[in-house]
C-alpha cells in the first residue's frame, strides 16, 4: 500500500491517493475527487508514478475492483484505500 498528496489544489486538502496491490492488479482511490479504479499489474514494485499515469490518462476502469469481486472483498479494499488516502500529507 502506498498513500501521497500530489499536490494538485482540487480541494483545501489537495488531492490525497493510495494504491495498493490486489489479486486483481492495482486498486487506487483519490479521496479528494472521490474517483477510484483498478488496472493491471506487471508485478513489480507498485510505485506512484505508475498509479498517476494510468490515473492521468485513463488507461483504469472505474472502481476499486472488477466485476465478479465480492461485495465484502471490494468493500474491505475501498476502506483500506479510504484509511490510506485520508492519511497522506
């Protein structure tokens, strides 16, 4: 799991993101524009540059988890990256 604030002036609180690796590949939520999606993963080191590329040019699709992930599993995965994001300076 990785969390950060980038820095963009979206909100008083500026734009807050965490990532983490899921079975599925890579789950992301931005709490200040409340967006999330998930992408594949290539299975190195998760960094922030790639989570803000795939982010920046919309190469994710929309939510924190594919279709066919359990409501509980994409729920669990929401409110970590929501305790994530809520946390980064």
């Amino acid at each position: 799991m990785i969390s950060w604030n980038t820095g963009r002036a979206y909100t008083k609180n500026n734009q807050r993101i965490a990532a983490m690796i899921t079975e599925w590949g890579v789950s992301f939520l931005d709490e200040d524009r409340m967006i999330d999606g998930h992408f594949p993963f290539a299975g190195r080191e998760l960094a922030k540059e790639e989570v803000m590329f795939a982010y920046d040019h919309f190469m994710y699709q929309h939510g924190v988890a594919p279709i066919g992930v359990t409501w509980e599993r994409m729920n669990e995965v929401r409110s970590l990256l929501m305790e994530a994001a809520k946390a980064a300076v």
